[in-house]
C-alpha cells in the first residue's frame, strides 16, 4: 500500500489541494472540464468546483456524478426519493437526532461509517453542493485517507495494519433506523476496495454509540489515528462553501463548523449531497506516475 502511495505526501507540500474548478454546466461537462475534476480528484481525492453561472438542481448533481462515472448512488433513510439528500436544519421526521440536520459542528468522518464492513454498502464516494450558505460558520474541513495513512505508518508501519482488523470499531444498533435496525455494525478503519485496488476508511471521532475493540492494540493505534488527525493542519483544505460550490471527492474525511442559520427559509444553509457505493472511477494514479511526482 504504502508503495501505491508513493509521492502523495510531496504533492500536497508542492500543490494547493483542492483547488476551485470552474463549470460552465455541470450537467454538461466540456473535456477540459472533466479534465481538469479527474485530475484533482487523482492527486488529492477531492476537488471543489464552482458553477459559473445558474443554479444546480438535484438532477443536475445527478447528471454530474453520472459523466464522472457514478450510478451506484446509496438511499440513506433520510435522503429524497431520488437519492440526493436535502442537508438542512430539520425538525421534520427522523432528521433532528442527527448532528447533520441541525448547526452543531460536525467532528472529523468519513460517509457511511455506520455502514461496518459491508462492500456492497460501503460509501466509496460522494458530492456534496451548496445551494445557500450559512450566514456565518459552516466551514468544511478536508483531509485525504492516503495521507492519513501515510503519516500513521510514518510512526509506526504496523498501525495501519492493526486498524485493518475486521473487528476495530462498533456502530452499535439504532432501533431507529429501518435498516439494520437490531444489528451491530463491526468493521476495520482501513480496507482495500475490492473493484479499484485504492485504500478505503472507516471513521468517525464520534464519542458516544460507538465501540472501539478493548485490545489494547487497537486502543493505541486508535488514540494515535486520532492525534495524527488531529495534528494534519498542514494537509488538511478548509473552505466555507458558497452558493453555486461544491466538493466531489472519494469520501474523505471530512467535518463541518458550526454555524448561524438565516432567520428566513431563503437565507438557510441548504446543501444537496448525493452518496455514491462506486469510487471515482480513473482516479488512482498508477505507480509510475507516484513515483514520478
């Protein structure tokens, strides 16, 4: 792994991560456009794009992930019939027990880790647009698993290895929820995409309902992910979203700050994501390009 990585840690040391790309139409991709978003999401794993002009619907977002590759796009119990979830604050239904749904800030995780360690619904992917920002606060902050990996096995090469356990970390069941309601959901941090080869992580610095293996192993290659997390300033884009911007990546980890929401239902925070079960496809860059870096 740590040889298919090879390069990563001086790209983004030499390269601004996550730069602005400009789209005409995003239902419509020119070739350099869709250029230009591969090769971002090749280098880092995530890229932020602007519309130019006009406002994205959810169909649009669709179309978009649809020419990167994405079909495979996972219905979540508080997403929209068509998929594409409507992130907001919401007193509605089963949205306000979760953090994302309200202006709290949101800790460092990757989509879907509640999923445990099932490939079939693992979240490989994920868009997420801007369609009214907060008034004040709501800031992204995102970091790449492959330098997160990196940098831990800088410390010690076997930490990653031990957070690939199967049996790492515990989603413990949520009768609230349709699905796997009764069922734990046990699964590694770090696993390897069956379909792409490329790394895959499993995270959450959630404190509550969640069980980390007693093994005191773990315990401390869990306590060091954390700090090197925690400690990745230098690695880590943080960007507040503004109408009309949004991040297309290979499920980073990412968190949001809290905010201040608009008094008026045309001034709230509204953010349109829609998840993917498919990594990106045509985003890992091959050895020789690693190397060559």
């Amino acid at each position: 792994m740590i040889d298919r990585l090879d390069g990563k840690l001086a790209r983004f040391q030499k390269s601004h991560a996550g730069y602005i790309v400009e789209l005409d139409d995003p239902g419509r991709l020119t070739a350099s456009e869709r250029r230009k978003l591969l090769q971002a999401l090749t280098e880092f794993n995530f890229v932020i794009y602007q519309v130019r002009s006009g406002a994205l619907n959810k169909a649009g977002l669709k179309a978009l992930g649809t020419q990167l590759g994405l079909d495979r796009t996972d219905h979540n119990f508080c997403a929209d019939g068509d998929d594409v979830s409507s992130v907001q604050v919401s007193d509605q239904g089963d949205r306000p027990r979760y953090i994302p749904y309200s202006d709290r800030p949101l800790g460092w995780h990757t989509d879907g880790y509640y999923n445990g360690s099932q490939a079939r619904r693992a979240i490989r992917s994920f868009i997420l647009h801007c369609v009214t920002p907060a008034p004040a606060g709501g800031e992204n902050s995102l970091l790449d698993p492959d330098v997160v990996f990196l940098l831990l096995s800088e410390i010690d090469p076997s930490l990653p290895e031990i957070l690939a356990d199967p049996s790492t970390f515990t989603i413990p069941a949520d009768a609230g929820q349709p699905v796997d309601k009764n069922t734990d959901r046990t699964g590694p941090v770090f696993s390897i995409d069956p379909a792409s080869g490329a790394l895959h992580m499993r995270y959450t610095a959630r404190r509550r309902n969640i069980r980390w293996n007693p093994d005191p192993g773990i315990r401390d290659a869990a306590r060091c992910l954390k700090e090197v997390i925690d400690n990745a300033s230098g690695f880590t884009v943080n960007h507040k979203l503004e109408s009309g911007q949004g991040i297309i990546c290979n499920n980073v980890l990412h968190s949001r700050a809290g905010f201040v929401n608009g008094n008026s239902a045309s001034s709230q925070r509204l953010l349109y994501r829609v998840r993917y079960h498919d990594r990106i496809p045509g985003t890992l860059a091959s050895r020789a390009d690693r190397r060559s870096t």
